[in-house]
C-alpha cells in the first residue's frame, strides 16, 4: 500500500517584482497553510518522506507542515520536477518514488496538482485551492505501479473557517 499526501502552496503574493519562484507567501498562506496542517496532524499519518518544489512559495507552506508534523526542515528534499503546471514531470517523479517510501508528502502547484488529484484519485476535484491538501491510497507495492487510487480525504482551508 502507498500513501500520497498532496499540497499546494499557500495563497502567494503578486506584491513585489520578483521571478515566479521567488514570490512569497501572503499573510493569508501562512494562516491557510497553519490552519490546515494542524488539521492534517489531527490524522496522525506517518509521513516517510517529504519533497517540496524549490518555489519559495511551496517551500514556505512545506516548512509550515514539517514544523507542525514535528519533521525536522532538514529532512525536506527539494525537488525540481515539482515545479510543474502542468502535471506530467509530476507523475514520471511519483513513478520512481524510492519503493521503501510508503507514505510520500508532496508540495507544489497548480493546475498539476489538480491534475494529479484527478488523475490518481477517484474523486473529481475542480480545483484544489491554495493550501489544500489531498491524501490519496494506492493497493501497489511499488510507486511505478501507481494508477486509479482512492481518495481518502481532503482539507481545505474553506473547510476550516
């Protein structure tokens, strides 16, 4: 059985000009992402691993869960393929998961981590908001073996308020 948790970064600020990667998070991503990752701890999941996209804005909300999850910030494995839109390195990245991960959390952006709850998942999700998270079920023993799983749950920050 594997297990993927998936975030998309906190609601980010247009504020400042800066390169797409390095926009912040807004007050409103940080007390967002706060929100839900409590909630997620409540779940009392046993996360193996936990990669981020390298966008200071997936990287902050990554850093907000690992801090609330009690996983020390250096355990965070960057990683460029999840700084995608579109979903495709996404999915080649998930399929060659290291096969010891069995609970894999992820931190990126949209519209591929809509796309990816859609596809993986049995649960249509129209948009998966800034913050929210999605934890979807997968009866493989390996990451390439991944295809339709189950949604077990979902929180967003709507949800929480």
């Amino acid at each position: 059985m594997k297990k993927l948790t998936l975030v998309r970064h906190g609601k980010s600020s247009w504020e400042h000009n800066l390169d797409d990667k390095d926009r912040p998070l807004k007050k409103r991503g940080y007390a967002d992402a706060e929100l839900v990752s409590i909630a997620f701890k409540n779940k009392a999941i046993n996360i193996n691993c936990v990669y981020s996209s390298p966008a200071n804005r997936a990287l902050s909300t990554c850093k907000i869960f690992t801090n609330n999850l009690n996983i020390d910030v250096e355990e965070i494995v960057i990683e460029e393929d999840l700084y995608d839109f579109v979903g495709n390195q996404v999915v080649t990245f998930l399929k060659n998961l290291n096969q010891n991960y069995q609970n894999v959390m992820i931190f990126g952006h949209n519209r591929a981590f809509t796309s990816i709850c859609n596809i993986f998942g049995n649960s249509f999700i129209e948009n998966l908001p800034t913050s929210g998270l999605v934890v979807i079920d997968f009866d493989v023993n390996l990451w390439k073996d991944i295809n339709k799983g189950i949604t077990r749950f979902t929180i967003f920050p709507r949800d929480l308020k």
